[in-house]
C-alpha cells in the first residue's frame, strides 16, 4: 500500500515513519468536519509506553501542531496527498482530547 505512495521529500517521508515513536512524527488523517489534516506530532515518550508526572506543574505528553504546507519542502500537504490519505491514516496514534 504504502510503497505507491510518490511522497512530497524525505523529511516528510522520513517523519512519516516516526509517528508513534518517542521525539516527532508526521500524522496523517482526516479532522472532525472530515476534511484532511496533516499533524506534526511530538511525543515525550513512545506510544506504547506510559509516562507518569510527579511534579506539581502540569507536563504535555503529546504536542501536535496542524500542518499546511510541508516544513522540509513547501508543498501544499492537501493537494500534494488529496488522493493517499486514507492510505496514509494511523488512526491509533492520534490523540484525541481529553473530556472534563
């Protein structure tokens, strides 16, 4: 599946392979309205693994940040991928809010 995949560069490629793991990564998916969403990830530690806390100020485990445009080579994410996204989908690293 993944290997007729014509990535925009490496970096996006090689991010892309990261995800999951312990440092950033690249997501690949679809948003709430179902439109696609690209995400640069970082995790503090590898998905798999549970961190605990113990100081008293609160710690992000997970950051993501929304992606338009590739940081390695500048292409439009959207339409460089529009027809690959569901190839690309991992929803099980995706972290989703939190409810109170």
């Amino acid at each position: 599946m993944l290997e007729h995949v014509k990535w925009c560069c490496v970096g996006f490629e090689s991010f892309y392979g990261e995800a999951g793991h312990q440092g950033a990564g690249i997501l690949v998916g679809r948003d709430s309205l179902g439109d696609p969403e690209f995400i640069m990830q970082y995790r503090a530690a590898d998905a798999d693994h549970k961190l605990e806390f113990t100081g008293k100020d609160p710690v992000a485990s997970v950051v993501d940040i929304r992606l338009q445009y590739c940081p390695w080579c500048g292409r439009n994410l959207e339409e460089w991928y529009r027809n690959r996204i569901e190839d690309l989908y991992r929803p099980h690293l995706k972290i989703l809010p939190v409810s109170n």
